[in-house]
C-alpha cells in the first residue's frame, strides 16, 4: 500500500506534463497554420494614398514583404526606423497594410517619418486583416513570387527576427529561382 | 481492530470523503458555470434565455444610444451573420465601432442578445485571440 | 554598452550557477569535499552577477536607451522617473530577471543564515537552488533576453509603460508576489537535500518552516495587493476575478500555508514527513505551474504577459525537470522513513491532517478549474468556455466552513489526544455571545440581515474566540496573558487575520450596493442611505496625460465630502483609463466610476457602496504580519 502511495504523485505528474505539452503543441501549430503556405487571399481595396482600389493582382513586385501598420500603434513607431533600412538597403519590396485607421492620419504621419511602402492598402474595416488572422499591429508577411504567405511575424520586425525568420527564407526562394 | 489501523481507517476514510465532496461540488459548479462562447453564426446551436458569451466585431454606425438613459445597442459581425446586442448599463473604455468585444448574456426569443455584460479587455484595435479565431475559421 | 554589460553579467551568472548547480555530481564522483566548499562561494558570486546586471537594465531605463527593444517597447520619455525604475518588470523579459534575483536573494539568505551547518547539507540545498536559478537565466537568455538591441536603429521614443501599471501599488506587486514565489523554492531544495542525505529530522523540519513562512508571508502581501489594486484601479468595484492569473498565486498560497503547518507536527512530533516533503514540491509546483500558465499564452486572461508556445515549451521543460525529478527521488528513497506514532482522531495530529487535506483538496480543485478550460478544449476540438466565479465560491465555501473550524479549536486539542474539553464550553459560548453581539451591530448599520451574513459573522465569532477571547479568559493575571499572547502572537495574529477577512468578504458579498445612473451637472442620486451629488466636469493635466474629472459629492448623516472620478487620456499611447473615485471610511467604501455623456451635460456614473471592504486587506495584512512574526521567531530556534 505505501510504496503504490509514494509513486502516485509522480504517475499524476507525469500525466499532467504530457497533457500540458500536447496541448501547447496543439496551440504552436495552429498558431503557424494559419495562413503559412497558402495563397494570399483575395481583396478589394483602396489605396491609403488615394481612392484607387487595389487587389491582389496589384501585389506585383514579389517576392515582398506586407507590414501591418497604424498610427495607434506605437511599437510600428519602433520598427519603423528598420522598414526603412530594409527598403534601401535590400532589394526587398515592402507593401503596407494600414489596419483600422484613419486615412489623413496615416498620410500624416508617413510624410513626417517616412514612406518605407511601394504603396499602402487602406484596410479601415480590417477586411483583410480578418482573412490573414492578423491579431493586431505590427506584423509582417512574406509573400512569394506566386503569391504564397511563407512567414508570418506578430510584433515588432528587429535586425535578429529578420535573420531568424525571414532572411533564410529569402534566400531559400531566390535559390530556387535559378 | 488495532487502534492503528483504525486510525488509518479514518484518515483514508476521510480523505476519501474530502475528495467525493469536492468533486461533487466540482462537477455541480462546472456544469452550471460553463460559458459557452458563439459567434454570431454559430447561434443556432445556442440555446435560448441561458447564459452564454458572444464575440464579433462591432459594426460600424450601428451604436445606437437612448438619450438621457444608459440604454446601448449595437450590431456586432463575424462578416457572414450579424447580431443585435442590447445592453444596459456603462460600456467599457475600449468599447467603440471596429473594436472586437466579448459579450455575456442570453438570447432573447426575438433573436436579439441580451447583454448583462460587455468585455474589452485589450486595446482597442487588439481583437482578442478567441473571436479572431472564430471570425478567421468563418473563412 | 551598459546593456552589453548587463548582458555579460547575465551569461556570466548562467555559467557560475550551473558550477554551482552540478558540482555536487563531481563531489560524487571524486569524494573530494571541496566540490561541497565551493558551492557556497559560487552562489553568492551568482547574487552579486545578477544583482549587477539588473542594476545595468534599471540604468538603462534611466537613460532612456531605446536602443534595448525591451526597453523601447516598455517606456517613454514622458514616463515620470519612478514609472521608469517599475518599467524594469512591467513585462516579461524584466520581470523575469526580478523573479531571478528574488531567487538569488533567497539563496544567499540561507547561506548566511546556515553558515556553520551541516557542510553536506548546506551544499545539496544551495546546489539544487542554483539548478534553479541556472534553469530561468537560460530561460531568460534563449527566449526572453531583456537586453536585446534594436541596433543600429534606435528610435527616437519609446512606446509607453501599459496606463495600467502606471501606479504604484502595481509597482511594488510583482517584486512582493515573485519573493513568495521564488521563496518556495528553498523548502523544495531542503526537502531534496533531506532525501538525499537522509536527514529527514526536525532540524530540517525546522529550518524548512522557516522559509515556508517567509515565502508565505510576501505571497500574501502580494496577492492582497493585487487585489487591492484590482479593486481601485480596473473601475468595476470588483476585489477578486478568479482570473487564472489570480488563481496562479492562489494556489501555492494555500499549499505553503498547508506546508507550514503541516511542519509543525514534523518538528515537533516527527510525523507527516512524507506530508510534509510533498507539500514543499507540490508548492514549488504550483508556483512554476503558475509561471507557466501566465508566461505561455495558453490561457486568455486580463494580464496574461507573452502569446508565446516557445516559451510554453522551456518553462514545461523546466517543470518536467524539477518536479519528476524530485517526485523520483521521494519515490525512491523515503521507503525507510521512520516516525510512527499513535493518535487519537480528537488530537493535534489527526488536526493537522484533515488541514492538510482540505487545503491541498482545494488548491486542486481551483487548478482544475483553471486548466477546465484547456481541457475542454482540447476533447471538444476548438470550442473555448471559460469557468465563472460561481464555481470558485461555490466549492470554497464548505472549505472555508472546515478550515474555520479547526481554526477555532485547534489550540485546545492535545498532541496524541485530547483529555480535557471544557475547552468546547468555553469557546461555544464566547463565540455564541460575541455572534449575538456582531450580529447586532450589523443589524444597526444595515438594517437586515441574511443567511450569508450570519455565517459570515459566525464563523468570525468562532475564530476570533477560539484564538483570543478564551485566552483572556483563561489567563487569570495580565502576566500570564502577556506571556501567553506573546507566545503566540504570530498565529494569533494570522488567525485574527483570516478572522477579519472572512467577515469581510461575507458582509461585502451580501451588503455591497451598486447603480448605474445618468446624472444632470447637479442632480443627485440616493443610494442606500447616502446621497451622490453630481457637481460639474472639469478638465485638467498630468505628468503624461490629460484628465476630464467629474467632481461628485458625497453626503451620509452628518458626513460631506467631495471626491473625483477621472477619465484619463494618456498621451504617448491614445488609451483611455478610467480612475474610479473611492473614499474609504471605517465601515465602508463609497466608489464612483465615471461613464460617458449620453445627453448634453448629462454623465453616466456607476455608484457603488461596498461595506466592510477594507476589512478584506486589514485582514490580509494581519494574516501577513502574523506569518512573519512566525518567522521571526522561527529563526531564534536555529
């Protein structure tokens, strides 16, 4: 009876632990399998600059980057200063995709700080956002040369998670071009 | 018997007790505490006048206030079905148009729900992780 | 560079307290005791490393160096002095170094304080410590690295501090709440040296409960005020949500306070050791538990830290580690524990055990209900519930009921049995005397009474005579009540405490008033027996934001007064805060939140009146003080 009794507490941790990790992996991969790998999706929207609508066919010059952005959110302001080295720096094209915000602001504050964008959707409702799962801002996709999302980054895009998650990548698919 | 087995009689005796009453405590609790969460399409499944929680995003123009009274209501969307939200009391901080919120409360037999609570935890434009998943597996 | 600095210090501490943390594995293999001697050394070279490196992130702060993304994400220049210092661990990278240097504290408050003990002991104890504190460094360096650049980009300002740390209770919460965590550590690293050298005796029993309380004690302090915070600043009146991230300190609480007890009976009568080993890795448990629940994203919850499986990973890693490894170890080598005793039921012993079994019962009954939902989850593909508050007071209350009761009578029970009970007398009629006298008292304020509030009320009579009346009672000299109080004063203390608290919570459960009302620029609404003025809006400026207060009147008999409820807006981020106005008296609090203008010059406010609130945190704070009077007198012993 007692030597049962003493293992009992170590069979019920051992259960607990298993179960716990299940379940977090459960959350990883849903968390990635949002939308990674898949097309990106369709849309129908105007440009934050004017009222020309724009959609998918527009996205020309891949593979790109998409930024998710607003004037409300404050940490965009912190990777800001990196969206604009990566533009002149690199030969990477970033689009943006200004979520729930208000147009004139938006203009605004891109003249004062700088334009990093070929061009910026204006996603007032969040149409967009909803199809890609964006939680909020900032976050940042890799679109490829067919249109696929091949990485997503919620938060801010720093010199280390650009090597980490998306530099590899990169240079994955410019492999496979040749 | 030995008084020592007895005594141990007792102590496992009330061991067992203690757990058949918590877990009897537990399940009558859970059963009635359990909130599910719908989207707006997924009401068919809901039942009528039991407590429930909704989430969605709130539509734009569609805050309409009583004057004078504290009297709110507002359409909130998964972008597929819609739903009436009446609500009586103060909204929190970060309640506004565009916003993604969490309501408890029950349908009412017209279809409209009943707030008795309304939640915006996050900021604002942070549409909280369960109504973004309900409203991306809408899709 | 100061950042660089701190972040050396930080890989420096990893690779000093994995010396510190294995070498016991040489001494094992080479039998030379200096493997033993250096570990003390060691561990306070990890202190100072630590100690140093957070000191550089504080710096950092100070200076406004955006260049450390923690940092840039976390504060703002606009953000006062003393917001910038709590900035350090507003959030998850900084706060985990806070967790870490509580840690190393405690350590080295050990060491100094076992010095000339037991060099075997001493060593095995400070060695798993420093596995410990090896296990959240790596953790915070591979996941979680608060001195991470944004090089060479450093923008100009900052993000800001989230409004709803900007306050000072919430400032001193986390470092109070991660001493008790961390703390319980060091139980769990004496119940393993125990098992190891096979010192299971009352001088670990006692040297243990000494650290139980401490870590207790703050875990107490830390749980009140972020209850108190709770209640002043998120605007709702409410004082406890049964939030999982509440319920993540709750949980060991209520297991530190069945391990302490539970030490008392090993100290004293060598008994419940197993009990007593268990408890201090199931507290440890509950407290990384509890890390892992806020830390990992799995659960929502209103101040759930980073949305992070990775992170998930490492901590459930970590806790995989300590937790089977020391469950391995008791498996295995308490199978010749000596201690057995006979006891009557009606005894000290038999007392202590239904304690220890009712307080462990509804800790897991609360960890359930916390992890329900995930379990719900992951059986009903997808379908998310949460479990409301009524669970939680619905299964504490039969609790409560037992564990006051006890409470009551556990003072007069005798070790191995009990041969006197007048003592049942006595105690049934003070208590009887003094609920016919509460009961009255509250009759008067509030004019009504109902069943809640007679168990309330019964349960503080019996409690506050079984732990103070019939001691003045029985003493028949002020001498002898002098020494006897002085004895006790801790647990009494802490009873009164819980005493207090439980009146409390009953009487604002059952009494508490609240309307949400639209009020015309001076209209006035009754609530209860006290009249709410509405007097005018005015607008004004704070350090870094701007305020539209509404100035409301409070009248109640021969009482007037004027408090404000605010709407903040803060500059930096463009988030509104509302700040409820309370004004605090003996017997009750009156609190106004401000809504929104629904018509011109008409304003919604929520009125509530909660009486007896303060008592909840009076008691809290008694219950703390007791615990570490306990303490106190607990370390005259070593």
């Amino acid at each position: 009876m007692n030597r049962i009794t003493h293992y009992l507490p170590l069979i019920f941790f051992i259960f607990l632990i298993i179960g716990l990790f299940t379940f977090l992996d459960n959350e990883e991969s849903d968390l990635r399998s949002v939308l990674l790998d898949k097309n990106f999706p369709d849309f129908s929207l105007s440009k934050l600059e004017n009222q020309e609508i724009v959609t998918k066919n527009d996205l020309v010059e891949l593979p790109s980057l998409l930024n998710v952005w607003a004037t409300w959110c404050i940490a965009c302001r912190v990777e800001h200063p990196y969206l604009m080295r990566l533009r002149n720096e690199s030969t990477i094209n970033i689009y943006g995709l200004n979520y729930k915000d208000d147009r004139s602001k938006a203009i605004n504050l891109l003249d004062q700080i700088g334009d990093p964008y070929e061009f910026s959707i204006f996603d007032h409702e969040g149409i967009l956002a909803i199809d890609l799962g964006v939680y909020g801002a900032p976050e940042t996709f890799l679109i490829d040369k067919s249109g696929i999302i091949r990485v997503r980054h919620v938060g801010v895009l720093t010199p280390e998670v650009w090597e980490e998650k998306f530099n590899g990548v990169l240079n994955d698919l410019k492999e496979d071009e040749k | 018997m030995h008084p020592l087995r007895k005594q141990r009689l007792y102590v496992v005796l009330s061991i067992l007790l203690g757990t058949v009453i918590a877990a009897l405590l537990v399940f009558k609790g859970l059963s009635e505490n359990i909130n599910l969460f719908y989207s707006p399409s997924d009401l068919q499944k809901a039942q009528i006048n039991t407590q429930i929680r909704v989430g969605g995003m709130v539509r734009k123009d569609s805050i309409i206030r009583v004057e004078n009274s504290l009297r709110v209501s507002f359409v909130i969307t998964d972008f597929e079905e819609d739903l009436v939200v009446n609500y009586d009391g103060i909204l929190p901080d970060l309640f506004s148009e565009e916003a993604g919120i969490v309501a408890k409360g029950k349908i009412n037999e017209e279809g409209i729900f009943v707030a008795n609570e309304v939640l915006a935890k996050h900021d604002e434009n942070y549409m909280p992780p369960e109504v973004a998943k309900a409203l991306k597996d809408k899709k | 560079m100061i950042a660089e600095i701190g972040h050396l210090l930080l890989i420096g501490s990893l690779v000093v307290s994995f010396l510190a943390g294995f070498s016991p594995l040489l001494r094992f293999l080479t039998k030379d005791d200096f493997f033993y001697e250096v570990i003390s050394p060691l561990n306070n070279l990890v202190f100072l490393l630590i100690f140093l490196s957070f000191v550089s992130l504080i710096y950092s702060f100070l200076i406004d160096d955006f260049s450390v993304a923690y940092i840039a994400n976390n504060s703002n220049t606009l953000l006062p002095v003393y917001y910038k210092l709590a900035a350090t661990w507003g959030a998850h990278e900084g706060s985990l170094l806070l967790w870490i240097l509580c840690l190393c504290f405690w350590s080295t408050s050990y060491f100094f304080l076992n010095r000339k003990k037991d060099v075997e002991f001493v060593a095995l104890t400070l060695s798993v410590l420093n596995q410990i504190i090896f296990a959240f460094i790596a953790f915070t360096l591979f996941t979680s690295n608060p001195f991470e650049r944004l090089l060479p980009i450093a923008p100009f300002e900052g993000a800001d501090l989230n409004p709803l740390l900007q306050d000072f209770a919430f400032t001193i919460h986390p470092p109070l709440l991660y001493l008790g965590y961390s703390g319980l550590a060091v139980p769990f690293a004496l119940s393993l040296s125990a098992l190891i050298s096979k010192k299971i005796d009352s001088i670990w029993a006692r040297d243990a409960r000494l650290w139980s309380l401490l870590s207790s004690g703050f875990l107490t302090l830390g749980i009140a005020l972020g209850s108190w915070w709770a209640y002043y600043e998120l605007g709702w009146g409410g004082w406890w949500f049964w939030d999982p991230v509440e319920n993540a300190a709750f949980v060991p609480w209520l297991i530190s306070v069945a391990m302490f007890h539970s030490l008392i009976v090993t100290e004293r009568r060598g008994l419940y050791k197993n009990w007593s080993i268990l408890l201090s890795i199931l507290a440890f448990a509950a407290s990384i538990l509890g890390t892992f629940l806020v830390r990992s994203g799995i659960l929502t919850s209103v101040h759930a830290f980073a949305l992070d499986p990775e992170r998930g990973v490492f901590i459930l890693a970590i806790f995989a580690y300590f937790i089977l490894g020391s469950l391995i170890f008791y498996s295995i080598m308490n199978n010749k524990l000596p201690g057995r005793s006979t006891y009557n039921m009606i005894s000290k012993e038999f007392g202590f055990l239904l304690n220890n079994i009712l307080l462990v019962i509804l800790a897991i009954s609360i960890m359930f209900g916390t992890l329900f939902p995930l379990i719900y989850e992951a059986i009903y593909d997808g379908e998310q519930i949460s479990v409301g508050a009524p669970y939680y007071e619905v299964l504490i209350l039969p609790f409560a009921i037992a564990l006051s009761f006890l409470q009551g009578v556990g003072l007069y029970l005798g070790w191995s049995s009990t041969r006197e009970f007048n003592f049942l007398n006595r105690v049934l009629i003070e208590s009887f005397s003094l609920f016919i006298v509460m009961s009255l008292l509250v009759f008067l304020i509030f004019g009504t009474l109902n069943w809640g509030t007679f168990l309330a009320i019964a349960m503080f009579s019996w409690i506050f005579s079984g732990n103070f009346i019939d001691m003045v009672y029985q003493s028949s000299q002020v001498k002898e009540l002098k020494l006897v109080l002085l004895r006790r004063l801790g647990m009494i203390s802490a009873h009164l405490g819980t005493a207090f608290l439980i009146l409390g919570v009953g009487i604002v459960t059952t009494f508490s008033l609240e309307r949400e009302v639209v009020l015309q620029k001076g209209e006035s609404y009754q609530l209860g027996s006290t009249n709410f003025v509405f007097k005018e809006i005015r607008e004004s400026k704070g350090p870094n934001y701007s305020v539209r207060s509404a100035a409301i009147e409070i009248r109640k008999g021969g009482l007037v007064d004027e408090i404000s409820a605010e709407k903040r807006n803060y500059l930096a981020s463009n988030q509104i805060l509302t700040e409820a106005a309370i004004k605090p008296t003996l017997l009750q609090d009156y609190y106004v939140t401000l809504g929104d203008q629904v018509g011109d010059g008409k304003w919604s406010f929520k009125l509530q009146i909660k009486p007896f609130i303060r008592w909840i945190w009076f008691g809290a704070i008694l219950i703390a003080l007791g615990t570490f009077v306990s303490s106190f007198r607990q370390t005259k012993r070593l």
